[in-house]
C-alpha cells in the first residue's frame, strides 16, 4: 500500500522526493544478488524477510525455484505456474521446466506444458518435434524440417531429431548440401564441417581442403587441378566468395579460368557472390554481374544489393524486376517503396500512388517518403490522442506493470525492462497509451517509447517523440548553429534518453560518445584533466555530441546525411560510400553496407522530421533533409575511432 500511494502521488506530479522504500525492498535486492551468485541459502535467508504481499514476491519465489530447478519437485513447479498464469516469471520458469522435461524424455508432460509457453526458442522446438516424433505424431514435420536448414550451429538437443529425418529419408544428400553452403555463407565452416559428417563417405569434402581455401582462397583456388566433384566445387565457390569479398576482378578472373568445370546453376550461383560483394562496395560491375546470375540463382539479400546497384545506377527498370523477382522480402517496406518509385519512373504512375497511398499509412522513414510523393494534398497533421486518469490508474494496478515499476524503482532495470515488455504485449491501445505515460512520468523514457510506437490506431506522436533534457540540447544546438530536432531524433535513436546507457564497444550516455572520440573533443574545447565517466551527464554529453555532430557536418559538405553516417559509422566511411557523382540522399542511404548504420541513418532523420513538427519549425520535407548527396572529394579522416558497427558487413567497406 506504502508503494501504491507513493506511485500514485507520483502520476499527480504531488511529490518531489523518491518514494520511500517499502518493507522487503532491501531484502528483495538481498535475494536478487543471491540468485544471481548462485548461493541457495543466501537466497533462501533473503527471501524470508520478504512479506507475502510484496509486489516482488513471486520473483523471489521464482528465483528459488530456478536456482535448485532440477532437483526441484515438478509439484512444486505446476503451484507456481498456477498462482502467476501469464506472468513474465511463469513464462521463464515454464520455459526453464520445459527444458528439464525434455532432458529427461518426458514426453507426454512436455507436450502438455510445451502448448502454453508462449515464446519457444529453438531448444524447445527440437524437443517439441522429438516428442511428437516419440508418439508417432507427425503432424508437424514441415516444422521440424525447416529447423534443419540454417548456416548457425543448432543446438545438441536438435541431433537426435535430425538423425532420425535423415535415417527416415525425409532429409535427403542434397538437403545436407544445402546446409553445408549455408553455413559457410554465415561464416560457420564448424558448422559445416559438421555436416559434412553426415554425407556420404565418398561424398564429404574434406575438412583440411576446407582450411586451406579459408587461409588462402586465392592460392587454393590456383593450384587445385580440378573440380571433378561436388565436394570440391563447394569448397571452390567458398573459396571465389572469400576472395570476391576482398577483390572482385581477382575472384572473377579465378571463377573464368574454372567456368566449365561448374554445373550452369553452380556458375550462376558463384556470379551472385560476386555480384554481391562487388554491389557491397559500390562497384558499377555489380550490375553486369547480378544480370549474368539471373534471378532464379539469387536469394532475397542478394537481390536486395542488385536493388541497390541498380538504384545507384539509376537504373530503374533493373530495380524493378529485381524487387519483383524476390519472394517474402518483397513485402518490406523498403521494397514496395522503390517498387512503386521504379513503376513511377516508367509511367505507370497510377499503379505507383496506390503503393504510396498504402505505405503512407505507416509511420516510418518509408511511409513519409511515400507521403511526399503524393504531395501536400494527401498529407494530414499527426493527431495526438491523450488518455485520462482513470486508464493511466488502471493500468497501474495491472501486476505486471507494478512488478515492473517496484523492478525499475530498486535498480533492477534488466529484469524490469524484461517485466514491462512482457506484460503489454497484449494491451489496446489505450493501455499502451497510458503504460506510456505512466513511463514517462517515471523518468524512464525507452519504456514509454517502446510502449507509445506499439500503438495501431490510436497515436500520441508527443510521447512516441519524447523530448526531455529539452533546455540542454535547445542551448548546445543553439551553440553549434545545427538543427535542434536532428539533435533530438539522433540522440532517441543513440540511447532512448537513457543517461547511463553504455554500448558494448564502450560509446557512453545520451548522444553515446566514445571514449577517444570524448577525449578529442574535449582537447578541442580546451577542458583539462578529463575523465570519459563524465560523459553520463546529460549536459556535458550533449554539449560534447553536438560539438562533434557540428565537425562531421562542416567536414562533409554540410549533408546531414553524411553527417549522421559518419556519427554511427565514423567520417571516412562515410566519404568513402559517396559516389563519383551528385546522388539522390535516399539512394544514398539505401545502399549504406553497413546494414545497422542504413537502419541508422533512416530512423534519425524520419525521427527529425516528427521532432520539427513537434517543435513547431517550419515545414521541410524529408525528402529536402536528405537532400543530394554531392560527388566524392579528398578523404574526411575521423578525429578520432568511432562506434563501429559489427557484423559481417565490416568487409563491405
């Protein structure tokens, strides 16, 4: 009651000081710190001083019975899932008991608990397909097929049911090729030569052939005689792809001199690889290559980069057919938008307003680039919808989202960003709208924006566009001469407005600068004895990001484009994707390699659009923020290392 009444005071903004802690607070953190040094009787001494009313108490018990699960009674399990249905905690100890279930081939009671767990990972997939297999039930084969064909490593429950699909014919050799290929087109030659295994003796490519072509792809590929066997023609279009991702003339010289020795649909498949390496760096080559593998030799990611050769090409009729030869991808919004823009190029532009009137209706970068394409008569205000007092009090109350607010309120923000997440999966959206708010209130802001932008129909852009630090970033943008809602739609999409939020790779606060980036800055503004610590205030965070956003900007021809790349990606990437021409920005963006600065990019300047209409600037058009992209010029060098972003695009640049 002491919490409810302090949360309370809190949505009417009565109160000035942090609630007071309530009876069990400390000892919950007591409990949460034991389970997580894994010391049942500290936890169970901790969980003792809990009062059974405690809105965390089901968490504690969770904790318990977690920490001794397989020792643990089932009994004891079943009480738990019946006392929270629905919960977050049910849903991760169901997940958890599902697991030990299965290690010990309890099938029928699998199969009974398997039906309510609401997010299955793959391990509870593949016991879920051996114990229907264990029962004769083979309604689900098509299911547990599709588990076999992927390049990352499955799990060890997964290889009795793949023994028996491969003992009962249902997966065949070719099946296995498949996945060989996959896993070496992930980066996974484990993975592969793991496969490998369960192809036929006389079959199996050698695992040291293998080694030799991923040390050396381009010595592998000249001294190997020939190519007289399914085994050696994989490794050998392993070996093209390893060398086209470093240099495609070499690898296309390399693929000329073996041609013959491939099947046809082997040459058009070693083509795609080229052709996509080459379109990763904006080579005009790329297009001749994608036209030499044909459509039916690509997958729907290489056809995606011979959208984007071609887009940089300006070739609208290739654009076309390559987003019409793709399958599921197509229906991504990136995608029906250069689909109707390539339709619109060649005439049919009645066909093209009716993509764009569809895509307007999202709220994102492609659905405000679509609405500028139908121009001002079909563009309407963004409409702010508020809830009152009773929906904000009402969800309150729900469990879930107390657990959540008790979690965020003693520190546990994992497990309560985990809570909150869970418990409005299925709220309208009024509760949304009001989970939302009650976020905002609370000062945690990437919850209230995760909750506002989950909405369908009802919108409230002030609380999906948050702006606090408002006074902060007005004075540092202000200072810098740049945009305000740039600032504010690169610094929601950096940290959510989490002032401690560090990246993985060390970039650290609001605007998420790195240590030696900081650093520099801070010798340009002549600030002695620096600490990079102090970039968790908000303040100095801001006031040190825009400084720099400022220096990319001036350093890369004014184009905040160029300018947002080079925050995520660093100044000389950002150059370097130029082409040797003035370019249209959208294309621009489009075909950025680095798969999490393109998402990047888009997401800070569609955020900077809703931002300046929020701010009440004068209209400007997405369209004119990007702007043209002029021709490449001399090298910008990075003051200093960026964030970089991982993954295997890295290559690309």
């Amino acid at each position: 009651m002491r919490r409810w009444l302090a949360v309370c005071l809190l949505f009417g903004m009565l109160w000035e000081a942090p609630a007071a802690a309530a009876p069990g607070d400390a000892s919950v953190r007591q409990a949460q710190a034991a389970f997580v040094a894994r010391k049942p009787t500290e936890l169970a001494r901790a969980a003792a001083a809990v009062p059974g009313d405690h809105a965390l108490a089901p968490y504690v018990a969770f904790w318990q019975l977690l920490l001794t699960l397989p020792a643990e009674r089932d009994e004891r399990v079943a009480d738990f899932l019946a006392a929270y249905p629905g919960s977050w905690p049910a849903e991760r100890l169901r997940a958890e008991w599902l697991k030990e279930l299965g290690r010990r081939e309890m099938w029928p009671a699998y199969r009974a608990e398997y039906a309510r767990l609401r997010r299955p990972d793959v391990v509870h997939q593949c016991y879920a397909r051996r114990a229907e297999w264990a029962v004769g039930d083979r309604s689900e084969l098509r299911a547990a097929i599709a588990l076999w064909f992927t390049g990352r490593d499955q799990p060890a429950v997964c290889a009795p049911l793949f023994d028996q699909l491969i003992a009962a014919g249902l997966l065949q050799t070719e099946d296995l090729w498949r996945r060989y290929r996959l896993a070496l087109a992930a980066g996974n030659p484990g993975v592969a030569k793991s496969v490998a295994i369960l192809l036929p003796e006389a079959q199996r490519p050698a695992a040291a052939q293998l080694d030799l072509a991923a040390r050396d792809p381009a010595r592998w590929l000249a001294t190997t005689k020939t190519l007289d066997s399914r085994a050696s023609r994989e490794i050998a279009l392993y070996a093209l792809s390893l060398l086209a991702k470093l240099d495609t003339a070499r690898a296309r010289t390399a693929l000329e001199k073996r041609l013959e020795q491939f099947t046809q649909p082997e040459q058009r498949h070693a083509w795609g690889l080229l052709a996509t390496w080459a379109a990763r760096r904006h080579e005009p080559a790329a297009r001749a290559l994608f036209e030499r593998a044909g459509a039916v030799a690509l997958d729907d990611t290489q056809r995606e980069w011979w959208v984007r050769s071609a887009l940089r090409a300006g070739d609208w009729d290739a654009v076309r057919r390559a987003i019409e030869s793709m399958g599921e991808a197509r229906v991504q919004p990136p995608w029906r938008y250069w689909h109707a823009r390539a339709m619109k190029a060649g005439g049919q532009t009645l066909a093209a307003n009716q993509s764009f009137v569809a895509l307007a209706r999202e709220h994102h970068y492609y659905g405000q680039l679509a609405q500028e394409e139908l121009g001002p008569v079909l563009q309407a205000p963004a409409v702010n919808v508020k809830v009152g007092g009773t929906d904000i009090d009402a969800v309150a109350r729900h469990p879930g989202i107390a657990r959540a607010v008790t979690l965020y309120e003693l520190g546990l923000r994992s497990e309560a960003t985990q809570e909150w997440n869970w418990s409005i999966q299925e709220f309208n959206d009024v509760n949304l709208l009001a989970a939302a708010e009650i976020a905002r209130r609370l000062g945690w802001f990437d919850r209230a924006i995760y909750a506002a932008e989950r909405t369908r129909d009802l919108h409230d852009f002030e609380l999906r566009f948050i702006a606090p630090y408002r006074e902060l970033a007005q004075e540092a943008a202000r200072a810098q001469q740049i945009d305000e809602a740039w600032v504010f739609g690169l610094m929601r999409q950096e940290s959510r407005f989490i002032n401690v939020a560090r990246s993985n790779v060390g970039a650290a606060g609001l605007m998420q600068i790195m240590p030696n980036t900081a650093r520099w800055i801070a010798r340009r503004l002549g600030i002695s004895r620096f600490n990079p610590r102090e970039m968790q205030d908000p303040a100095k965070n801001i006031r040190f990001g825009t400084y720099y956003l400022r220096h990319v900007l001036d350093s890369l021809d004014g184009s905040p484009v160029l300018a947002t790349a080079a925050y995520n990606a660093g100044p000389g990437r950002a150059q370097r994707w130029r082409a040797g021409q003035p370019m249209e920005g959208a294309v621009y963006v489009e075909s950025i390699p680095f798969a999490e600065t393109r998402d990047y990019v888009k997401k800070v300047l569609s955020n900077a659009m809703y931002y300046a209409q929020r701010f009440n600037q004068p209209s400007v058009l997405l369209k004119e923020r990007l702007g043209s992209i002029p021709a490449r010029r001399g090298e910008a060098q990075p003051p200093a290392t960026d964030a970089e972003p991982a993954g295997d695009d890295e290559a690309a640049a």
